[in-house]
C-alpha cells in the first residue's frame, strides 16, 4: 500500500464518516462540516507518511493517528486546544513539535523508535503518558519526568530500561506522584520502599530543584518587573545604566579617565547622574499610578453608565412585552374583525414607539459616554504632557552635569597637555592616551567626541520616552474611541433585530388562526 497524503479529500472523508447519522448526518452531508467545528478526528490506520493540513482544526480536542507510517511529529502547532493525541505505531525517533499544544493531558508514542524523553516542557497539564516499546535505555530520562506534576499514569515497558533490576523502585522513587506505571497501580509498600532505597539521592536532588526553581521564580520576578518599568517608560533609569551606557562606546572618554583627578571627577559626576535617574524612575512609576487609576476610574464610569442604560432598555421592553402577549390575547379572542385590525395597528404602533424609546435611550447613552470619554481623554493627555515636560527637566539636569563634566575634563586635561609639554607630569600615562596629547587640537577633539557621545545617549533615551508614551497615549485613545463606536452599532444592530423580529411575527399573524 502506498504511503498516503493528508489532503483536503482524506480529511473531508474522515470528518464525514465520523459525523452525526441519520438526519444530523443528513443535514451535515448536504451543507458541508466547517473542520474548525471538529472537536475529535480519527486517523488511524491510514497508511499517512506526513501529518499535514490540520491547521483548520483549532478547536481539534481528541485526535487519533495511531498505525501508520508517520516519521516526524510535526504540523500541530495551531491545534492548541488539543487534549488527546495517539501516535502510538508509528516510525517516530524523536520527541518534537508539541510546543503549543500547552491544554495535552494524554499523550501516546507507544510502540516507536524514540530513545530520549525531552520536548515535553510545554506540556503542563500532562496527565497519562504512554512510551512503551520505544528504544528508551538510560534511566536519567525518568527524572526528566519530574517537572510534571500532574502525570498519574506512565507506561515504559517494552524499553531497555525496564529490564533493569531496579527500574520499578528508581521509577516509584523519583516519580512518587505516580498512580499507574505499565498499566498497573503502585501499592504503598512500593512506593515506601523505593524512598527508603533512594532517599538519599532524592533529596540531594530536590535540594537543586528547588535550587533551580528558586532562580526560575527570581528571574522570572525580574522579568515581570521588567516590564512594570517598561510599562511606565523608565526601564533602567534604576541605576546607572544610562550613565554606563555612555562610556560602553566612547574610547577616548575611557583613555581620560587615566588623567590625574578624572576618576574623583568621574565619580562625583556619576552619583550625582544616578541620583537625577532614580528621579526619573520614582517620577515615572508614581505617573504610572496615576495613569492607572485614571483608566480604572473612567471604565468604571463607562461600565456604570452602560449597565444603567441597560438596565432601563430591559424594564422598557419587559414593560412593551407584558402589554403586548395582553393585546395579542385579546386579538385571537375578539370576535369582530374591524377590532381585530384595529388592535393590531396599536400593537403595530407601540413596537414603533418601544424602538424610538430604546433608540433614545441609546443616543442619551452615546452622548453621555461621549462626553465621559472626552473628558478622559483632556485628562490622560495633560498626565502624559506633565509627564514628559518633568522628565525632560530632569534630563535637562542631566545634559548640565555633562557639559560640566565635560568643561572640567577639558580643564584637566588642557593642563595635563601643559605639563607633558613641559615635561612636569609626574604620572606615568598608558601610550594611548599619551598618544591624544600630540597637541592642544587633538586633546580638544578627543574630549569634545566624548561629550558628544554622551549627549546623544541622553538624547536617544529622552526621545525614546517621548515617543514611546505618546505612541500608547494615542493608542489607547483611538481604541476607546473606536470600541464605543463598535459598542453602538452592536446595541443599534440588536435594536433592530429585536424589532424587526416583534413586527414579523405581527405581520405574520394569520387572520385564519384568530379566527379559529
């Protein structure tokens, strides 16, 4: 048999021999199933060499593809949703392409050719996990399986490694969550024997785990503290970042800090730098709480005034409905038929005064957040604008501490240049920064690249800011605007709906039913 394809027309058959029968069935042939409705596919014994063509099934749940030839795990990376995927009996050597499958609890490769266990790390909610007859051989790989703590269920039997004389024990001892290993339940009396025997080296260890997860946590607090200062513009202005960044390119700056007195000068100027851009940090993050509560305070508004309208949309329509079931009564049981048309006119006309009063409501609604949103918007604004013109005080100080670090570092060392030229200079300079003392020009020239460099990185940072919370301020005022503009064409869209559906069902009332 020659290896198949998964193309459209497999595909289309599988998902129409697996659907509803009978007049579900009947139904699904004739307009055709959307493959992102399928919730399980069944692939089995198909004789598929390559998993291909399931980026359609995004809310695939169950998906089964065990017997065939396949080689490589791979083409599954949109089927997040999956929960159970069988690849058992198939020609896989390695474990791969699972990385988005983040929702997999029951995974089987039984019966492959994979002889590592790695390329799991995503898969958190693993519960059941089926390796046997692999080539699996070396028993380190169990201990990978520790980083899963909901895994109950893990079948090895069949590999190298469970002909080991301790492979029940070391498997019990270092995966001691387990309920089932090769489809049969472990007994207390294992599991307490195989902690006895490896008490030892499990709790060295689980000293590095939680070594290793200590750093994990630490590092990952770092990042989400991280992007807490990028959210406030003012990442790195903790410390001397900034300040350190100015010298990381400017080699000559480097070479003059050999100059007698530079590095006191060098210092003082740096803590007094720090000190402005801890300034900057501790004015940006208290911005940020202001910004914050300015947000949370408008869409509490927002949400208020919303559901107040709606609330007074429901009693209206509660208010039409109950009238309206009285007036369709009393026009199935009145007899004369002139009433009856008459009856029907004023319910005609009171559907047209429930959407005028529902539309009103809506147009109050639209000009009351309108005028909330504007008034957010003049808010949020003149918070950005304080908040840029402060920062850019503050990173005036900075180019002032420059340009009188720099005025002393050219004092320094145009007086240096005067004693080397006069053979008065007691300290011995490395050859290249003597080399920037050939004459007044080139000492000028050198100290003057170093200010420039450094400007340009306070400027840089400066402009960076500016852009930055402009960019957010002009987005999250354009998204407020167009979601309340995608608000009102969904309330008036359902307006219409609702009353396009009441004069329907008046238009349609047969006079033969009345009358019956």
């Amino acid at each position: 048999m020659e290896p198949r394809v998964m193309d459209d027309d497999l595909l289309k058959l599988a998902v129409a021999e697996q659907g509803p029968r009978e007049e579900a069935g009947q139904l699904a042939k004739q307009e055709g199933i959307l493959f992102k409705d399928v919730l399980s596919l069944q692939l089995d014994f198909q004789n598929i060499l390559r998993i291909d063509n399931l980026w359609q099934f995004e809310n695939l749940r169950k998906l089964q593809l065990d017997n065939n030839i396949i080689e490589r795990i791979e083409g599954l990376e949109n089927l997040t949703h999956l929960v159970w995927l069988d690849l058992s009996f198939n020609n896989i050597e390695t474990i791969e392409g699972l990385d988005t499958l983040v929702n997999l609890e029951d995974l089987s490769l039984f019966n492959n050719r994979i002889s590592k266990i790695n390329s799991l790390d995503a898969l958190a909610k693993l519960q059941v996990l089926s390796l046997g007859n692999n080539q699996i051989f070396n028993m380190m790989n169990v201990i990978y399986l520790r980083r899963f703590k909901d895994l109950r269920t893990l079948s090895l039997s069949g590999n190298p490694i469970s002909e080991a004389e301790d492979y029940k024990m070391f498997v019990c001892a270092y995966l001691p969550d387990l309920v089932y290993l090769d489809f049969r339940r472990i007994d207390d009396l294992t599991r307490e024997l195989a902690e006895v025997k490896h008490q030892y080296t499990i709790d060295e260890l689980k000293h590095r785990e939680d070594l290793t997860q200590a750093q994990r946590e630490e590092a990952q607090a770092r990042r989400e503290e991280l992007e807490e200062h990028k959210a406030a513009f003012i990442e790195h202005l903790d410390g001397s970042f900034l300040f350190d960044s100015m010298y990381a390119e400017d080699v000559e700056g480097n070479k003059l800090s050999y100059l007698p007195g530079v590095g006191e000068l060098l210092e003082a100027y740096k803590d007094k730098f720090v000190i402005i851009c801890l300034n900057i940090f501790e004015y940006g993050l208290k911005q940020q709480e202001k910004r914050k509560m300015e947000i949370d305070t408008f869409n509490e508004c927002i949400q208020e005034a919303i559901q107040e309208n709606q609330e007074q949309g429901k009693r209206k329509i509660a208010e039409f409905e109950e009238k309206h079931l009285l007036n369709l009564s009393a026009i199935r049981d009145e007899p004369e038929m002139p009433v009856i048309e008459m009856k029907i006119v004023e319910c005609g006309e009171d559907i047209t005064q429930l959407f005028n009063t529902l539309m009103t409501l809506e147009m109050q609604l639209v000009e009351q957040l309108e005028e909330t949103i504007n008034i957010f918007e003049r808010n949020i604004i003149d918070l950005v604008g304080l908040f840029i013109e402060n920062v850019q005080s503050l990173m005036a100080q900075c180019r002032d501490l420059e340009s009188h670090h720099h005025e002393k570092l050219l004092e320094i060392s145009i007086n240096t240049l005067e004693k080397i030229v006069k053979g008065e200079l007691d300290e011995d300079l490395p050859d290249d920064v003597r080399a920037l003392f050939v004459d007044k020009d080139t000492i000028v020239n050198a100290v003057g690249a170093s200010h420039d460099i450094h400007l340009l990185k306070i400027d840089n940072r400066e402009d960076e800011l500016i852009t930055r919370v402009n960019s957010w301020c002009t987005h999250l005022v354009d998204k407020i605007h167009t979601d309340e503009i995608m608000r009102n064409r969904k309330r008036v869209k359902e307006i219409n709906q609702y009353i396009d559906h009441m004069q329907n069902e008046l238009d349609n009332l047969e006079f033969g039913d009345i009358l019956d």
